[in-house]
C-alpha cells in the first residue's frame, strides 16, 4: 500500500510540467537524522470559476530503525471565495492513519519581500483530526540578482481527545532565481508526552511559476 502512493507522488510530479502549474514548489532536504522531501502544487482549472486543484505532500525517512518512515499526501478542489482566500474538500492519505475525506481553507497574502499562508484543515468523519499549518517566508534583496531567503513552516495536529504530533521547519539562505538552498531545521513532537525528533541538515528548493503562452 505504502509503495502504491510513493509511486503516485512520482507520477504526480512527472505530470506536472503538462498541467502548466500555477505554482509548484519542491523542496528536498538531507539532515544528520533523516531525509526529508516536500512539495505544493497548485493549478486553476478555470480562471473564471476560481475552481482549481491543490495537492501537498510530504516524506521522511528516518535513519534510526525505530523511527517508520512517514508519508502524507492531500489533494483538493478548491474554490476561491475571495482575492486572499479559498477552499476545498478532498481526501487526505497519512501512512499511520490510512485515508481519509478531509476539508481546508487557504489564506494567502504576499508582500514584495514577506508572503503569510495559513492553512487549517478538517477531517470529516466521525473522529476527526484538526490541522493548522502557517507558513511565513522572507526574501529581502541582498543583490540586483540574489536575496536572503528564510522561512518558518509550523504545523500542530491533535483531535478531539489529544495532541497527535507538531512541527516546526526552519530555513535560512539564499535566493538565486527560482531556487533557493541553505541551512534546515525540523523539529517534531509527537502524542500527549510530546516525544521529540530533531533533523538539521541542508535544503535545496526549486519552484516553478506558470508563464502565460503569449509570454513564453
């Protein structure tokens, strides 16, 4: 089963140049206790409905065998309701937890050197997990081609009875372009005891922004 969705995520970035995306971000990254990959794409189905597809997916494997390699994906159709918001419905798949129907909302505002995302997310089903996801990046210039490129990506799970597991990426270096690479930080905490895990290592994030034909 777990092979079955690994090979879905590759066919998913495989086809990703042919959907012209509206943005795809893909980020792996190498620490001292573990791998860590991540990647969100987005792609309008209609520009003049606001209707459109999200998929974020992520993985870790861990070096220490007692540590499961864990895998998420979530894909969405989601509506635009305002210039900065929008949401959807659609199906989530964790690796402890199988999959599941889920609901989101997406709230986004750039500024020309700082962009917010806050993202919180609803299974729906009889026991359902609660998700909040922020993102907050900062990209001041440094030079006419090159800029600092940092960012905070904080997570927190629980349902109704307990915490289920927390996160927090740290990124720091430079943007060239559309890549970016530095140094990372993962932090985790898991369960009412709050186990921890720790991950520093480096990053390397590519993305890739659609171009309108007429532009290409």
């Amino acid at each position: 089963m777990k092979t079955k969705y690994a090979w879905g995520l590759v066919t998913l970035l495989l086809l990703a140049h042919q959907m012209y995306p509206q943005g795809l971000q893909l980020e792996p990254m190498a620490g001292h206790a573990g791998f860590y990959y991540q990647h969100i794409l987005g792609t309008p189905l209609d520009n003049h409905t606001g209707f459109g597809v999200l998929n974020i997916s992520s993985a870790s494997a861990r070096y220490s065998n007692s540590l499961p390699p864990e895998l998420m994906t979530q894909i969405y159709l989601t509506h635009q309701v305002w210039k900065y918001l929008s949401v959807g419905a659609g199906m989530i798949y964790v690796t402890a937890a199988g999959m599941r129907p889920t609901a989101m909302g997406q709230f986004v505002r750039a500024y020309k050197e700082f962009s917010l995302v806050i993202f919180p997310r609803v299974d729906l089903w009889k026991n359902p997990s609660m998700e909040l996801m922020t993102i907050m990046e900062y990209r001041p210039k440094i030079a006419s081609t090159l800029a600092l490129y940092s960012r905070i990506q904080l997570q927190t799970i629980w349902n109704k009875y307990s915490h289920l597991k927390s996160s927090q990426h740290l990124r720091l270096g430079l943007d060239k372009g559309s890549i970016q690479f530095g140094l990372a930080v993962v932090l985790e905490e898991y369960g009412t005891g709050f186990s921890t895990y720790q991950n520093y290592g480096l990053f390397i994030r590519k993305e890739l922004k659609n171009i309108p034909p007429e532009k290409r």
